[in-house]
C-alpha cells in the first residue's frame, strides 16, 4: 500500500505539472511512479523473471528522467527504453520459449503499422533508431503473448501481455504525436498508459513461483 500511496502521488504531481507546463515539476516527479514500482517489485518471488523485470525498470526510469529532461534528448531516452524492453524480453523468454507463430504474426502487423505511418510522415536521421526501437518493441511484445496459453502462470501471463500490449499503445501515440499530428491529450494519454503497462508488466512477477 505505501508503495501504491507514492506511485499515485508522483502521478498526480506529474499530470499537475503538465497542466501548468512546469518542467522542473515534471523532472522531479515524472520518475515516481516508476520508483515506486520497483519498490514494490522487492516483495515479488525472487528468479531471473524479477531481476529481468527490475533491470527493465531501471532503464524505463533513466529513459523517463532523459525524456523530462531540458532539452531534446529523444534519442538517447529511446536508447534507455530500447534496453528496457530487451529486459523485458529476456524476462519473457527465460520461463517460455514455444515459438508462437499468432503472436509472432501479431506482434510484426503491429510494429509493421506503426514503423509504416511513423514512415510516411518522413523520420530523417532518427529513421534507423526508430525502426530498431520498432523491431525491439515488437519482439518483446511477441514474447509477451507467446507466455498466454503456455504452462506459466496464467495471471503472469495475462498481466505480462496487457502490460506489454499498453506499453506499445503509449509509445505508439508518442510516435504519432511526435513524427504525424500533435493532438492536446496527448501528454496525458501517453503517461497513463505507459504507466498501467509498466503496472502490468511489474505485477506478472508477483505470480512467479521461487527459484
């Protein structure tokens, strides 16, 4: 519960801080409620599928502070979420390895969809970055539903594949957002998906058995 108490305080500071465009508001308090998930992560079984989770959470933070941070530094916060969903990718396959070929197929429509409208607009120099990152964010999403209908367990399963799938969803509309049209909801939208797949993603540790 305290865990819970700080993660929506930081949210509700940060969503504050957007309303008032404060950005030393939003630097201090956008990395809360990730900080506050990897608290609450230290209570979940301890195993690889947890270290793996909390690396990528550890990254997430660093991509949140770059992110928030004066400055355009875009770049270097994909690279720290690149890693993050590598670690997220490592945690899916260390508990399910079945190849999956629906969610495979999924996974590429999804990222195919996404890359093609970033694409349409005309990426530049971030073009190469930006499909690493696509390829990235598909595979580790394609990892996530493969673990649905395997011997893990089913509530890891689910938790892990709505994270994920809410994950990509946020960094779809940072995508549009950025690179198609600005629209006004966007920076609350964003924030509050990328955080309930972040809640997601952390909570399907907590049905992993010990090892």
């Amino acid at each position: 519960m305290p865990w819970l108490i700080l993660a929506l305080m930081g949210a509700a500071a940060f969503l504050y801080g957007v309303s008032i465009e404060s950005t030393l508001l939003c630097l201090l308090t956008k990395p809360v409620p990730v900080l506050a998930l990897l608290g609450w992560l230290h209570d979940a079984p301890v195993g690889g599928y947890r270290r793996w989770i909390g690396l990528g959470l550890i990254f997430s933070l660093l991509g949140d502070v770059l992110l928030a941070w004066p400055g355009d530094l875009f770049v270097f916060g994909l690279g720290a979420f690149l890693v993050a969903h590598l670690a997220y990718l490592k945690a899916y396959l260390s508990d399910c390895r079945r190849l999956a070929a629906l969610p495979l197929l999924l996974a590429l429509i999804i990222g195919a969809v996404l890359l093609g409208i970033l694409m349409s607009k005309g990426l530049g120099d971030l073009l190469i970055p930006v499909s690493v990152y696509a390829l990235a964010i598909s595979a580790m999403l394609w990892r996530a539903l493969a673990r649905l209908g395997s011997d893990v367990p089913k509530r890891s399963a689910l938790l892990a594949a709505a994270g994920a799938l809410t994950f990509a969803f946020s960094d779809s509309l940072i995508g549009i957002d950025r690179f198609v049209v600005k629209f006004a909801a966007a920076p609350y939208l964003i924030i509050i998906a990328y955080w309930l797949g972040q809640w997601g993603i952390a909570a399907s540790a907590f049905s992993q058995k010990p090892r």
